[in-house]
C-alpha cells in the first residue's frame, strides 16, 4: 500500500525555525512508522519561492531573486539533513518540471472557464500573501497573523471562479460516506471551514500584474500566477504531474497533506477546488497542528522571537530534539514551550528514564557476564507486558498523529521495566542467585530491543545504536519490519545469549 505524505512547501525569506522543524518532524516520524509498517512511502517537502515578500527581501540583500532562492532553498535542505528527515522529494517552486505542471493546471482551468479578468482591490498583506476581509483583520486593522496592517492594493487581475465549488466542497468535506470525502483534522478546525464555508464563497485573485518574480501567466504575459495557486501545485508536480502518469497514478491523492492552522483554508478549500477543476482526485486527510508560542509570545519569522534547529540541535542532539519537540504540545492544539521545558523533557524522559535502564542493565551485564548477553530463558511474562504497554495504543497513536501520546506509551513501557528491575534487585542477586540474575538480564535486554523498534521512527539513530548496545542481531529496520508485520519475537530473542554487548556510554548526559 502506498502512502504519500506532504508537508507545506517553506517561504525562503528566512531560515527554517522550530515551527518548520514541528511540522517536518512530524511527518518524517510518521513517515517513518509507515516504511515501518512496508507502506510504499512518498513523503515530500520543499520551499515556496515566488511572490512578492521573496522578492522584497531578495532585494534589501541585494541579491537576485533566484540566486536568493538558490541560497535559501539550500539551508532548509541543509537543516533537514541535520535533522535526520528522510523525504523521498524535495521541491522547489522555480523548478522547471514545477513550471509545466502550472501551466497545465491553468490551461485547464482557462479551457473550462474557470479563470476570468476582474478588476480587484483589497488589503493585502505581504506576510501571509494573501488579501484579507476588512473583518478578518485584527481591532487594530492588522493582520491576525503578523500584527502588521496591510497596504491597499488595486489591480486587474485574473479570478478563479472557487464560488462555483462551494456546494461540492461541503459535500465533500462533510459527508463521510462521499466517495471523495477529504477528512480534515481536527474536528474543531474543520468545523470552522464549513463555518466559513456555509457564509459564502468568494472567487480568489489567480494572478498578480504587479509582480514580476513569479510564473507568468502564459496567455497573459503581463501578470503571473499568484504565489498560492503556485505553490499549492507543488502536491501534484513531485509525484510526477503531468508527465510521468505511473508515478501520477502511483502516489496521488495525497494520503495526508499536514500543516499548522495558519494555512488550513487554502489546502482545504482553495487546493481541493483547483482540483476538482482540473478533474484530477482529492486529497484524504488535511492535518492542520497548533501554533507554538515561545514563553506566552506568538513565534514568528517576522517577529523575531524564534528558536533555531542549530541550536536545539547544540543543546540536546540530535535524536533528542526530534524526541523533544513533538512530545512539547499535544498534536492540533497551541502550545507554549520554553528552553526550560524542554531540558526538564529531557533530564525526565531520557536521562533518567530512557538512560538510566540501558546504563544500569549493561553495567549488570558487564559486571556479571563479562559484557555479554547471558545464557538464560527468557521471563516471557515480563516481555509480554512490555510488548502490551506499547502494542495497545501505540500504533493507533501513530496513526492518528498523536505522537505526544504514542510517547506515553514508550515511556510507560520503559518505566515499566525499570521498576521490574527495582523489583528483582539484580545487584542483590549477583550474590545470592546468579541463574535469576542471567534471566533478568536477559529479559531486559529483550525488553530494551522492543523499545528501540518502536523508538525508531522516533530517534533512528539512537535506537540503532541501543541495538548495537544490546549485541541484537540483524539490521534493525529489517528486523523491525518483520516484527512490526508478524509480533513474534524469535525463539532465542533478538539479543542472542553469548553476543557481545557493547558498553553504552552516557547516552544522554543531564542537563543542569
Ligand atoms: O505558509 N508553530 O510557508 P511558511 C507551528 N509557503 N508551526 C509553525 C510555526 C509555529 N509558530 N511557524 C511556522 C507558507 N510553522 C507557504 C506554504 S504550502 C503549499 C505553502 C510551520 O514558511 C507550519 O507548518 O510560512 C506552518 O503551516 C508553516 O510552517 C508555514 O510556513
């Protein structure tokens, strides 16, 4: 089965903060979890380039737009790559093979009728590229987003027609029976969209004669595609519209297009009507998550107040920054996070927890079985109830992008171990009863290799190296797969008894 996975395309008028980072994680936990779970996976990212905020700052740095872009596109590829992110594509929107996907869609739409001129004048704000109703602005007249106030703008434009999709895109929003049903989540923002939805529909500016940096509009070269109905085209051109059809048929619909709320309207309203327009298959799901905010404040770009992934990255790793920010606010909902908060994630969920059961275990082991897995049977009751912990929700978890939850689930299932080895002392039994010894080991070493494939998607490189930690056999992907797929833990475990172990180190040193 497929599942193809996208995350918004990035504006490049800046470097990729923490709210990129939320969202790309995330879809690469999940995205992960699927290959997992033998999904064929498309899992998709890249950068928005066009438009007239690009542009703007392109030009205060004195640059041109492309060699901007260039610049920019490279340091989101860049910090991805720092982040372990595992996306099958990256595209960029002043790619040529996006260029002719464009083109397409708006032949299409043009053929149909669906693209008129009109004359157009409204607010528009630069940040969010959009123009806004005088009662979507803030008291102050701003814009709700970036606390800036819009400028007037006026200009002869061409229109898509999205009025004429609003009935169909209520269907199909709300009738889950509909054989086009487009779930979107969470339930509270999706009721907010056919709010809106049921007040009206007005027909959105598709092109721009204002501004240059942009695609142009092929039969009207004096104007170019607006930089949404560009961007938006994205989901389609790097699955291969319009000119590898087996690729096309092989990945789309999307399976989840995920976001922050900040631009839910545009997937789940303005996305889907070009679609339909074009005749072309709808997306499933649309996720929209919260918005962090950093210590009470809304975070930004254009408000400065950001964290960096370098610096996330600095403090805590890798593996534990991928850990950390998806566990700080629950999937959906707005969250405040702190530097303070997450070093007390940290010092609790890994350090102590995570930390202290591979540490104590192995120094057991070291100290008592010369560093290697002992010869023993395994306490299958023990294992089984860690297997429990994470087999009864975690995958649903997983599946519903919950991962503040299927966290809870490894936690539990690593403090349950750690209390089993509070329970049989095995510092007590080195004295008295070395055969119990070699079981309990044994078994917490099997217990400990469960963890690790389900943390897998989660901190890959960490949970490879547990599993060289604890001498499992195999390649632990593999391994995973085939456990993932048929639950059964093999007869002589997956820490075999004689392997060596390797000492651990201090997987995750405290943080004062
Ligand atoms: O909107 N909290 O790009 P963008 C959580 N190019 N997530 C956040 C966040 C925060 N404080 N700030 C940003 C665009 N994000 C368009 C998208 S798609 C066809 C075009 C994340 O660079 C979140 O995923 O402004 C949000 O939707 C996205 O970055 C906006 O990125």
């Amino acid at each position: 089965m497929k599942f193809y996975i996208t995350t918004p395309i990035y504006y490049v008028n800046d470097i990729p903060h923490i709210g990129h980072s939320y969202t790309t994680i995330v879809a690469d936990i999940v995205a992960r979890w699927k290959r997992l779970n033998s999904f064929d996976v498309y899992f998709l990212t890249g950068t928005d380039e066009h438009g007239a905020k690009i542009a703007e700052v392109a030009k205060a740095k004195g640059k041109k737009p492309q060699e901007f872009c260039d610049e920019m596109s490279a340091k989101f590829r860049a910090t991805w790559k720092l982040l372990n992110i595992s996306n099958d594509g990256f595209i960029r929107t002043t790619e040529y093979r996006h260029f002719i996907a464009v083109e397409n869609i708006v032949q299409i739409l043009f053929d149909k009728g669906l693209i008129f001129k009109k004359k157009y004048g409204g607010m528009y704000c630069i940040g969010c590229e959009k123009f806004f109703a005088k009662k979507d602005l803030d008291k102050n007249g701003h814009c709700p987003f970036h606390k800036t106030k819009p400028i007037l703008q006026s200009e002869e434009n061409y229109f898509f027609k999205l009025s004429f999709f609003k009935d169909a895109l209520l269907e199909r929003i709300t009738d889950v029976n509909h054989k086009e049903y487009i779930n979107i989540l969470p339930e509270e923002r999706k009721n907010e969209i056919v709010g809106k939805l049921k007040l009206g529909l007005e027909d959105v500016s598709f092109s721009r004669s204002t501004i240059e940096w942009g695609i142009p509009l092929f039969f009207d070269k004096s104007q170019t595609v607006y930089v949404w109905a560009d961007a938006l085209i994205n989901y389609i051109t790097a699955v291969g519209y319009p000119s590898d059809e087996t690729k096309f048929k092989n990945y789309w619909p999307a399976d989840v297009h995920l976001m922050a709320k900040d631009i839910l309207w545009f997937h789940s309203v303005v996305w889907p009507a070009i679609l339909m327009g074009a005749q072309l298959p709808l997306p499933k799901t649309i996720y929209s998550h919260g918005f962090f905010t950093l210590n009470g404040n809304k975070m930004s770009k254009s408000l400065g107040n950001v964290i960096s992934p370098q610096k996330l990255v600095e403090n805590y790793g890798v593996d534990a920054t991928r850990y950390l920010v998806v566990t700080l606010i629950p999937f959906g909902h707005d969250g405040d996070i702190s530097w303070q908060g997450l070093t007390l994630k940290y010092n609790t969920d890994l350090a102590n927890n995570l930390g202290n059961l591979i540490s104590r275990t192995l120094k057991v082991a070291e100290k008592n079985f010369n560093l290697k897995a002992p010869q023993a049977v395994l306490n299958l009751d023990f294992v089984k109830n860690v297997e429990k912990k994470l087999k009864e929700s975690f995958a649903y978890n997983m599946d519903n992008f919950q991962l503040h939850k299927a966290v809870e689930n490894l936690q539990s299932a690593i403090t349950l171990v750690n209390i089993q080895i509070e329970v049989d002392a095995p510092w007590k039994l080195a004295k008295t009863d070395k055969s119990k010894l070699a079981m309990c080991i044994f078994s917490y070493l099997q217990a400990i290799d469960i963890i690790a494939m389900y943390l897998l998607s989660f901190m890959p490189s960490l949970a490879e190296r547990i599993w060289q930690i604890t001498g499992a056999s195999g390649n632990i992907s593999d391994i995973t797969k085939k456990y993932f797929t048929n639950g059964i833990i093999p007869e002589g475990g997956f820490s075999v008894s004689g392997t060596d172990l390797k000492p651990p180190g201090v997987l995750f040193p405290r943080i004062l």
